[in-house]
C-alpha cells in the first residue's frame, strides 16, 4: 500500500533543499505557507491517523528515537496504547509525511497535533472495530479533529457481505460517510493499488480519495506530475470493466479526487533514520495535513473577527471543496488564462485532464486516474484564504461557501467581474451522503453489533451560466453526474460577458434541504 523568494532560499540552505521533495515546489508546494509572511505550520489544529499499527511515541516506546515526530495521543483502537505494542514503520512513515519537525525531512504540518489509533490483529477485528478506531480518532480534542488519514484498507475477500462490491455499502464505508457528517471531520483515504488491493472504503461519499504521482521518467529531483502506473483507479476503462465492482466502484461513479505525491519519498522510521516509500499510503497523508495549515489560516480569521468569515471554515465539505478546486491540472503559460496552475499533470496514457471524458462529458465530473488533478497545498491557502461569500450580492474572482438549497430549486451566485473569451473558469461542488446510524441504546456513537442506514444522495447540479442568455455556457461549462457526491467545472469560457454560478437541487432522495460546500476561481 501504500516558489520561494530567492532571498528566502539563500538564507536557508536546508529549505532550498527542499523545495525539490514532495512537500516542495516540486510537490504540493507547502513549504512556502510555512515562511513569513504565513507562517503556517499547523498550530493548534489536530488531525488523526487509523491504521493496522502505530507510530511510536518517544518515551513511551523505546523504538523511538528522536522526538522529530511527537504525537498528541496514540491508542489501541478506543483505548491508550500499551508500550512497546502496536508499533509500525509504516505509520511512522505515514506521520513522518504529516508532522515531522526534522530539519531535512519536515513534514507538511509539524506544528498540528496529531492522535494515531492502530486496529490491531486483523485476525481478531475487521471493519466493526476499525469502525470503532476512527470514531475514537475523530472523537479527540474535544470532538475538534479536523482531518482523519486511512492509509490502509479492508480487501472485498473480508468483507461479510455476499458477494460484496464497491457500492458504499460496506459497514466500513457507511462508517466514514456517517462519522464525516456527524462528527464534521474530512477523511482522506488511500487510494486502491495493485491488483486485489484494498478497496474499501475507497468507495465513500464523503471523504477524498487520492491517488499517488511520481517524477516523471523517475528524474531525481524533478516535478512530481504523473499518474503512478500503480495506481488501479483506472481498471474499469482499461479492462473495458471486468473488474467493475471489484476493485473500483460500482458503475460509473469516480473513486479518486485527488493526487498528491508518493514515489520515492524520503521519511523518518521510528528509529529516526531515513527511508524511501512509494504508494498511496504517503501520498493522501499530504492531503490530511493540508487541511492542518488551512485551518490554523482559518481560525487566525476567527479569532480576528475577520469579514467574511465564519465558523462555516470548518466545515469539511469546505476543505473537499477548497482542495479540489485548487489542483492543479495543466500548466499556466503565464497568461493566467489556466488560472495561475503551476504543473501539468498526465495520466498513465501521458495525456492531460483535458484529454479525459471529465472534461467532455457534463455527467462525469472526476478524471478516472487524477480525479480533479493534484493537490497544491499553496493554491489551496489561496482559494481558502479569499473567504466566504453568499449569493445574496456579487461574488469575486475567487472564493467559497458554505450554502443551502432547497428541492426543486437553485442558488445563484453572480459574479462581479465579466469573463474574457479562451480563459478557464474552475467551480467544485460538494455535498453528503447521508448516512445514519442505528443508534440502538441511544448514545449518540458507534458501538460494536450496530449498523448504518444509507438514506441516499441527493442530485445536485453545478452549471456556468450567462446572465445575459440566462442559458448555460457550453455542455463542458455544465457538470450534472447523477451519481457522484461532487460536480466539477473546468472549461474555457465560450463569449466574453457576465456569468453566474448555478447550483441546482434537481432530485430529491432524502432530506428537502441540502447543504453544500462551493469553490470557484476564475480570471
């Protein structure tokens, strides 16, 4: 399983040398939020981490060296971790990617908090008990933890189910989507890899599952911007979806939203020398401690009182929204008409997101391999940092919210500026899948023997509009998936003039009113 200033460089030596890691320029580009004038580093903000072991906690196991990596809490599943018992490299690789303070080999957030649970034996617990594990996580701080990371999965070999497949209905995945709504927390999840991988719960609603890129050619030190070949989030169109159901999800709904970097990255192992990993086990942890500087950005707003924002900045559909809008998908040639994108990244066919069906075909709105693109942590703050705007008056360039719509109807949002002809207009839309639990002795959590109800998705649809025509821009300015809990737009603007953003309740299968995080940027 698995830029800088040039004064700022020279000043120091070990973040020029980082820049080219997967934290760097060459990667998510996270370095940079940690120097002035930002200085984000994920203070105060906690995040979790599941897995089938733990990484150690210096002074509680003697494995450890070094206190490069200092956890805020590590368990056994709902419980304090015994010493010495439990401990994984490989979840000290995955915490490596998220809070390490060494000078050569930081990590993405190492100022947040960080509270690790292993599931232990998978010969004595399964899906109930990793159920368990991620409720005891996201129950944390307070119940304030804002990101979980999975880097690990069930196979469909384990699961009770009869013939089992990937349609959201494994109780490990019901589990994710309810605990994501009810405990306001974003899961980030390994994406599947390699044949007869672990699937579930890759096929969440409510979380973000990313997939891993590599240095294209393998050159050392170059630009992380291709599709791994082990990632298997394409098999359906490859293996004209034998394999459907199987190892991807059911039908025509798209698993991956994201890609982060995760070949060949060098991490710390408990004993605090260096390794190099590759999978998407190192890949999503990028992504959990994104949301760690994006938040201590946001709470600084907070606590300043700032306008246009509010709490609605926790919001995990917000980070969906924010990260994916955000990605990168083909390189900006300096024009801003591709909004400023700093990477162009390819799939396994060396094509672009351009090249795909996710940007011809209004009803699918995730690449197969890439999903929205790869996740740049720096674009990401830029989105964020704009703040909440509602559609009651004219919207900048670029911005979110956190909104609500009612069935049968839509939200408008005008924006202020007019569009230029051939420049791309980028909107993301996310929304729940709702899950509810059996809550059989009425404790308001998840214990052992209880079950979830999948009460179903509601069909929103995400539309460019022009406000002279008050007609949609062009069917790829349009995303109307009827099965996917995001919509996409990424589309060059057809005639210059003023538009306006449409989100629209088309179908209502559960609740009348349906709340949603947006993300847009544009010229």
């Amino acid at each position: 399983m698995g830029g800088l200033s040039a004064i700022s460089l020279a000043s120091n030596p070990v973040l020029a040398l980082q820049t080219a890691t997967s934290i760097g320029e060459s990667g998510i580009d996270a370095l940079r939020l940690h120097q002035l004038p930002y200085d984000l580093i994920g203070r105060k903000i906690s995040i979790g981490q599941v897995e089938i072991g733990r990484p150690g906690q210096y002074g509680l196991d003697k494995a450890v060296s070094g206190r490069a990596i200092a956890l805020a809490g590590v368990f056994l599943r709902d419980r304090p971790a015994k010493a010495n018992a439990n401990l994984d490299p490989h979840a000290q690789n995955v915490a490596s990617v998220m809070i390490s303070s060494d000078k050569a080999i930081r990590g993405v957030a190492p100022g947040a908090r960080l509270y690790s649970t292993a599931v232990g034996s998978l010969k004595t617990g399964g899906q109930p008990e990793e159920c368990l594990s991620a409720q005891h996580v996201a129950m944390q701080n307070g119940g304030d933890v804002r990101a979980i990371n999975f880097s690990f999965g069930e196979t469909l070999e384990r699961d009770p189910r009869l013939n089992a497949r990937l349609d959201g209905n494994a109780l490990l995945t019901q589990c994710i989507d309810w605990s994501s709504r009810f405990h306001n927390v974003l899961y980030a999840i390994a994406g599947n890899q390699g044949k007869g991988g672990i699937p579930i719960p890759t096929d969440n609603y409510n979380g973000i599952n990313v997939a891993f890129s590599s240095r294209r050619d393998g050159i050392k030190d170059g630009v992380f911007d291709k599709v791994d070949v082990s990632n298997i989030s394409d098999i359906k169109v490859g293996l004209a979806g034998r394999l459907n159901g199987k190892e991807v999800n059911l039908g025509i709904r798209r698993a991956i939203g994201l890609v982060a970097p995760g070949s060949n990255i060098s991490l710390l192992n408990p004993n605090g020398k260096v390794t190099k990993v590759t999978g998407t086990s190192f890949a999503v942890p990028h992504v959990t401690a994104t949301v760690a500087l994006l938040q201590e950005y946001g709470d600084k707003q907070l606590r300043a009182k700032t306008n246009n924002w509010s709490l609605n900045a926790r919001r995990q559909e917000v980070m969906k929204a924010v990260m994916l809008n955000s990605a990168d998908k083909v390189q900006d040639s300096g024009d801003s008409l591709r909004l400023g994108m700093t990477k162009t990244i390819i799939d396994k066919q060396n094509q672009d997101w351009t090249a795909s069906d996710a940007y011809s075909d209004p009803k699918i709105p995730l690449h197969a391999q890439m999903g929205t693109g790869q996740l740049n942590a720096f674009r990401a703050f830029q989105q964020f940092s704009l703040g909440e705007w509602q559609p009651a008056a004219a919207i900048p360039a670029i911005g979110w919210d956190y909104g609500s719509v009612s069935a049968n109807s839509v939200q408008e949002y005008v924006l202020a500026k007019p569009l230029g002809q051939g420049s791309f207009v980028s909107v993301t839309l996310a929304w729940n899948r709702l899950v509810e639990l059996n809550d059989n002795n009425k404790n308001q959590q998840y214990d052992l023997g209880e079950t979830f109800s999948d009460r179903g998705l509601n069909n929103l649809d995400l539309y460019l509009v022009s406000t002279e025509s008050n007609n949609a821009a062009s069917s790829i300015c349009t995303s109307i998936s009827a099965v996917d809990s995001v919509e996409h737009i990424f589309c060059p603007v057809p005639t210059p003039g003023k538009y306006k953003i449409r989100v629209q309740y088309s179908q209502q299968v559960n609740e009348a009113t349906q709340a949603y995080a947006l993300a847009w940027w544009t010229p």
